[in-house]
C-alpha cells in the first residue's frame, strides 16, 4: 500500500487512538498537523506514526526541507531509504540501521566502524572492509556470524578467543588462541 506523502493526519483514520498529550493536536475536523506536534513536545515517535498511519511523514519532511537528519537519521533508513541521502545522513550515530535496513547504500567511507562495525558482521558481511572493521572490539561479530572472513593476523585473540571456539571451532589458530583465559571454550566446543 503507498503511503500518502503527508504532514497531516486524520483521528479517524489512526488503527490506535494516540495518547492524551497528543489528542490536544487535532483540529475540531479531527486533523493534526504531525509535524508541528512533533516540533513541540520534542519527541517524534516516527515509529508509533507508521505502524497507525497510512501517511509518509518523513518522506514530506525531506521534500520540505524541513527533516532532522542529525536527530532522526534512522527514520529515513528504516521507513523511506529512497530518500536516503548520504551527506546528510549522521553516520556517526545511526550507521548501524543503514546496515540492517538498507545496506546497499552503505557508504564504506562514511560508515562508524569504530563503534557499529558489529552490525556489519551480523547484518550485510558482503560489505564488511577488514581494513575499516574494528577489529580490536568486534572480533566476536566475525565469529559469529561471518567466519568465512575471519582474519587470524586481525583477529583478536586475546580477549575474544572464546567467540572463535564457540562458533567456528575449525578457525582457531593455535599460536594465537588465549589458552590462558579460555580452554574452558575450546574443551565445550570440541564436545
């Protein structure tokens, strides 16, 4: 079903009626204006709007030059990725949802491996940069779910050996592997 490119939206419309603190937003003909709500009680429940709504507020919001991309960057990448636009995108914060929601337009360049390359791992591997990956705290993440491009000279061995015995027990590398702190994990794993 399209969504109608919108900022105004109809009581009677909603599958849920909203909460009192919104109900003071509609007009007397039952219409409120989304966005000016949104703007004043500085909260945009983006979620709750489109699971309710049939409107595509975001998508309007963008078009009127008038969306929070430092704010709700993660809005356009789970409910209108069409619109996505790189530049105004805030990599820093929200990386991880373009990862799970739309990962052909992940930018490698502009993506938080520092802090989200986890999600890289786990969501869209094909788009995992072993040079960008953070290897030192996400090692774990390519264990589990990506072990096919497990690096042994990146890996980290010393604090997340237990994730390489535990998921893909054939990728230890025993010069490597932290026997100290986790022969417990390689004794479970061999079982």
């Amino acid at each position: 079903m399209e969504r109608v490119v919108t900022n105004l939206v109809k009581l009677d419309e909603l599958k849920q009626k909203p909460c009192e603190k919104w109900l003071k937003y509609f007009d007397k003909n039952g219409i409120a204006d989304v966005h000016k709500a949104f703007i004043s009680e500085y909260d945009y429940p983006y979620t709750w709007l489109y699971e309710n709504t049939n409107i595509d507020l975001i998508k309007w919001e963008i078009e009127n030059d008038c969306f929070d991309w430092e704010k709700n960057s993660w809005a356009v990448a789970l409910y209108c990725p069409d619109k996505f636009d790189p530049e105004k995108f805030d990599w820093r914060e929200y990386s991880r949802y373009i990862a799970i929601y739309c990962p052909d337009l992940l930018v490698p360049e502009k993506y938080n491996w520092k802090e989200q390359s986890w999600t890289v791992a786990k969501y869209c591997p094909d788009k995992l940069d072993p040079e960008k990956y953070n290897w030192k705290e996400d090692s774990w993440a390519i264990a589990q779910y990506c072990p096919d491009k497990l690096d042994p000279e990146k890996y980290n061995w010393e604090r997340y050996s237990w994730a390489v015995a535990k998921y893909c027990p054939d990728k230890i590398d025993p010069e490597k592997y932290n026997w100290e702190k986790y022969s417990r994990f390689l004794a479970r794993a061999m079982v």
